[in-house]
C-alpha cells in the first residue's frame, strides 16, 4: 500500500537564522513520502542564499517573489497550487518539528476517513530554542478546558460551533497538518486581507469540510520572539479583524441570529478600556471588508433588539468608566 503523500509547504520571510533548522526537521521527519515547497516572500535578509544552499543539499522547490505580498497567505494560494501532495503541512518558517510529527499526524488522519485536519501539542521556545511554556498553558489559562488533556476526535460542525467559534484552538499552524482538497475547498483570497486573526478564520472554514483529531503528543516548536506578527499588530487592527472574523464564524457556525447581540457584548464592552477609538476600529473594518462590516453591523442592531438589556449595560459601563477617570 503506497503512503499518502504529504506536501510541506514554508512560507518564508526575513527568518534567515532559523531557516536551516527549519528546513532540516522536515527533511528529517520518520514519515518519508513528502515534497517539500519553499516560497521565499522577498526576504531582505540573508534567506535567498540560505535557502538556496539546502535546496542543493535537500532538492525541494523553491520560489522567491520579486516582490513582497504582504501576507503569508498568498504563499498558501501559490503553494496549493503546485502542491501534488493528499496532506499539506504549512511549516511556519521559524518553527521546527520533532521527527515523528508527520507520522503520528499522517495515522489520524489515515485512521479517521471523516477527519481532514489532525493537530497536536506545541513546545513554546525562543530565539534560543529554549523551552519557555507548553500549549497546554493556552489551553488551560486562555480556553480554561482540560479536554485538551487527553487525545479526542470530533465532528467538524461541533468543533466549529462550540470551540473554534470562541476563538482559535490550534495555537500554531505548524503542529496541524490538513486534507488537500479540504485546505482546497477551505482557502479564499479573503485571507490576505488578515495579519493576526486568518489562521482562526481559517480552522473555522475546514472545519465546514470534516471531523479533527487532536494528537495528545508534543511533537511541534513554535517559536515566540518580538518580531512575531502578533505582537507588530496595532490595537485597531488586532479587535477588528476579532470582530470580522467573529462574524463570519458566526454565520459558518449555524447559531441563531438573535444571539449575536450578546455573544459580542463582552467585546464591545473592551472597546471601552483599549487605546483605539471606536472610529479607528471601524476604519479598518471598512478597508477589510465593506460588505461585511455592513452586515455585522445590522447583525449586531437586530439582535439587539431581542436583548435590549446589553443597552443599559453598556451605559452602565461607560459611566462607571468616566466616573474612575475623573477620580
């Protein structure tokens, strides 16, 4: 019986001194049916020649833009495209993996004919590649749930409709590994409109596609340093691509529409409390998506209407909130 193939596709930008390593904790996985596509954003750093120093050793694809997209994304469109592999792995280019990551992921998914994404648990590290947390704090601390305790399998609209919705439950791309032809069916050219909140959005649209399987093994590095994208996002770019992407899930998840209202009321209420106007936040959202903005928009006023105690909370808060400022 031949293997499934995988295609492990790295998005590359200005991560020249992690490239090697990279590079090799794919080359050097026990899974050995893989093809490897390196797509080089325009790197201004050192990464072209390193790059193309192991594509000599390791004989893999390899593209450099002539410009830089700006996203991370359109490296997912070129890469589905010229990938020939039944599984896609994205290997963030400054992560790494541990050698059995792709066998253990590649069985999941093998064992389970409904699932078409498979993940697992992550080691944090830093610039260093020494250990600094676990996902298991993510999961324990942000999702405060301990089903990520132990291994499970769940459909895809469960999953969408009761976790993924609240927010993303695979802490990094490069520990998931995913059915072509549902990462196919799941990619739109939206996502390059996103910096922070695509890969949720994302997970929510596969999930549209199958089951998942979490894989209760550490067998990823995600690397945390201080020029992560995360951390170079400003605070009206991070709450409205939340609050689109919120929106969108919302609507793929099936919940009633009435419950909108209350489902966003914490996030609006934080709005008061950060440094980004209310006009800031909604210029962002207009430059992603006009259409969407005004949909959420009238979303968000008819539910409201079902659940018009949000209103005198919400005024509530906000008097209270000047009440301390002119202390």
């Amino acid at each position: 019986m031949n293997k499934p193939r995988v295609t492990a596709l790295v998005p590359s930008y200005n991560h020249a001194r992690y490239l090697k390593q990279r590079i090799e904790s794919i080359m050097r996985q026990t899974y050995s049916n893989v093809e490897l596509i390196v797509i080089d954003d325009c790197s201004d750093d050192d990464s072209d020649e390193i790059i193309k120093s192991l594509q000599e050793q390791y004989d893999f694809i390899y593209f450099r833009n002539p410009y830089n997209s700006r996203s991370p994304f359109a490296a997912w469109e070129r890469g589905i495209s010229l990938g020939t592999g039944d599984y896609i792995w994205i290997c963030e280019s400054d992560d790494y993996a541990e050698p059995g990551f792709l066998e253990v992921t590649v069985e999941a998914l093998m064992n389970n004919k409904e699932a078409v994404m498979a993940y697992c648990d992550s080691w944090v590290v830093n610039e260093h590649d020494q250990k600094i947390d676990h996902t298991d704090t993510y999961f324990h601390e942000i999702w405060r749930e301990f089903r990520w305790d132990r291994g499970f399998v769940n459909a895809g609209a469960d999953e969408l409709k009761n976790f993924q919705f609240w927010g993303q439950t695979v802490p990094n791309m490069s520990s998931a590994l995913f059915s072509m032809s549902a990462f196919k069916k799941a990619y739109n050219p939206f996502l390059k409109k996103f910096k922070l909140t695509g890969d949720w959005l994302f997970v929510g649209w596969v999930l549209r596609h199958g089951s998942v399987v979490f894989c209760k093994q550490t067998l990823s590095n995600f690397r945390k340093h201080e020029f992560t994208a995360r951390v170079r996002v400003k605070d009206a770019r991070s709450q409205a691509e939340y609050v689109v992407t919120k929106y969108i899930l919302f609507r793929a998840s099936g919940r009633d529409w009435h419950e909108f209202s209350v489902i966003m009321s914490t996030d609006v209420l934080r709005f008061l409390y950060l440094s980004a106007g209310l006009l800031d936040v909604l210029r962002v959202l207009l430059s992603i998506s006009f259409l969407k903005t005004v949909q959420c928009g009238i979303l968000f006023a008819a539910s409201l209407t079902m659940n018009g105690h949000l209103i005198r909370k919400f005024w509530q808060r906000l008097k209270l909130i000047k009440e301390m400022g002119g202390e």
